[in-house]
C-alpha cells in the first residue's frame, strides 16, 4: 500500500515499521523517513516539514561502492576488469531495485500520485534509489559505528547476490552472454532482426528478433533498437533455459 495522505503521524508509525523489517534500530527515525521521502512528494503536501532523499542517495551511493568494492578487493584475486563487471552487477540498479523489492521498500515510499502509477523503469529508478538512500540514513544515524552498520545491511542485502552473479555470469551483460552460450551449446552466433518499428520519434518503439540461424528463439521490446536487442537475449536465455 502506497502512502499519499497520511497524517504525518501515521507516516512515522509506518516508517518504524520498515527499520524493524530492514532490521535497523533508528536513532533519529526522521532520517529514514527522509529516505523515503521523494521529491514529488513534497509538491503535493508543501505544509509538511520533510526533505526529500536526494541528498542521503548521494551518500549512500558512495557508501554501497566503498563496502562492495572492499568486499571484493580483500576476498578475491581476481583482475581489476573482473572485479568491476561484479560490482557494477552487485550495485547496479536493477538490482538493488530487486532488493528493494524483496524487503518490502516500496510499501513505504513517499510520493505524488502521479508517481504512485509510474511502473517499469520508473518505478525501478524510485527503488534504486531508496535503497541507496537508506544506507546514507544509516550511515549518518549511527553516528561513529555509521560505516560499520552499513557494511553489515550491505553483506545482507546486496553481497549476498554475488555467488549467484557469479555463477549465472550475470555480469556479463544479456547479449554477451547469449552469444557465449549459443556458440558453446549451440555452435551459431546470434543475430538480430527488427521486426516491427511503429511511434514518432521522440517515442520509438523497436520489437527485435533474435535468432540461430534461421529460427527465432526470443522478442524483445524497447525504446531503442539496442535496448530491444538486449531484452530480446535476455528472453532468449529464458527460453533456452541458459
């Protein structure tokens, strides 16, 4: 359930309710709320004394980065280029609107209408977001222990992902991998066909094919032909069951 126009103090009931689901004991719960606070947010409701969490996703945007990239460098050998796919694919954010998700995040934030109906990509922006903004209220409510309470929401949450990053090799971007595999498993490199284009053109619309040789394995959709294309092997690894 999305808040709109609750009273301020149903707000604060509720956002108790999420530092006991992420498993955090808030100092300051103000901060927290400040971390589901989006800018929309206050244009519909100007009478509250709120700020929006632009500024603590800047900081957790940091602090998630120097956690993951210190997990990496102490626990694995690995080059630098390696290190970084597995960052890039830990921090990245799809996935910490995934993780977002899975804890409940999203139940909470606080936005305008118009934002409360936005879905897809949107949506996965607003909860990447949040996520980040959640680690900066951590990091500053726990005052000298801030960076160590981070580390240990980041090993639960997000490090957690990497044997299974790892071992799917989601690091390597769709369309990568579904050319490693085909030509693996299948001994044919992929190509891709657009199928349909339809919109004007500041709001184009691509459906790409991707094929092995001649048989279509997966459509994609997108807003660009390379955006279709990679839905496109993202399906096609689905159907293939890579």
């Amino acid at each position: 359930m999305e808040i709109e126009n609750w009273d301020l103090k149903i707000v604060i009931c509720m956002i108790e309710e999420l530092a006991k689901k992420i498993g955090v004991k808030f100092n300051d719960i103000n901060l927290l709320k400040q971390a589901m606070t989006h800018r929309s947010y206050l244009n519909e409701h100007r009478g509250h004394k709120l700020e929006h969490n632009e500024r603590l996703e800047f900081l957790g945007d940091a602090v998630l980065e120097i956690v993951v990239t210190e997990y990496l460098y102490k626990n694995y050998s690995n080059q630098e280029g390696e290190l970084t796919n597995w960052r890039a694919a830990l921090v990245n954010g799809e996935m910490l609107a995934k993780i977002s998700k899975r804890l409940g995040i999203e139940e909470y934030l606080l936005m305008s209408r118009g934002e409360t109906k936005d879905t897809g990509r949107a949506r996965q922006y607003l909860l990447a977001n949040a996520f980040e903004a959640i680690t900066g209220a951590i990091y500053l409510d726990q005052k000298d222990k801030g960076y160590e309470k981070c580390q240990e929401f980041i090993m639960k949450n997000v490090v957690c992902e990497l044997p299974n990053i790892i071992e799917n090799k989601l690091y390597m971007d769709p369309k990568s991998r579904f050319q490693e595999e085909s030509q693996d498993k299948a001994g044919v490199t992929p190509s891709y066909r657009v199928l349909e284009e339809a919109g004007p053109d500041h709001d184009k619309k691509f459906i790409v094919g991707v094929y092995l040789a001649d048989e279509m394995i997966a459509k994609g959709e997108g807003q660009s032909k390379q955006e279709a294309q990679r839905n496109a092997a993202e399906k096609g690894l689905e159907e293939k069951g890579w």
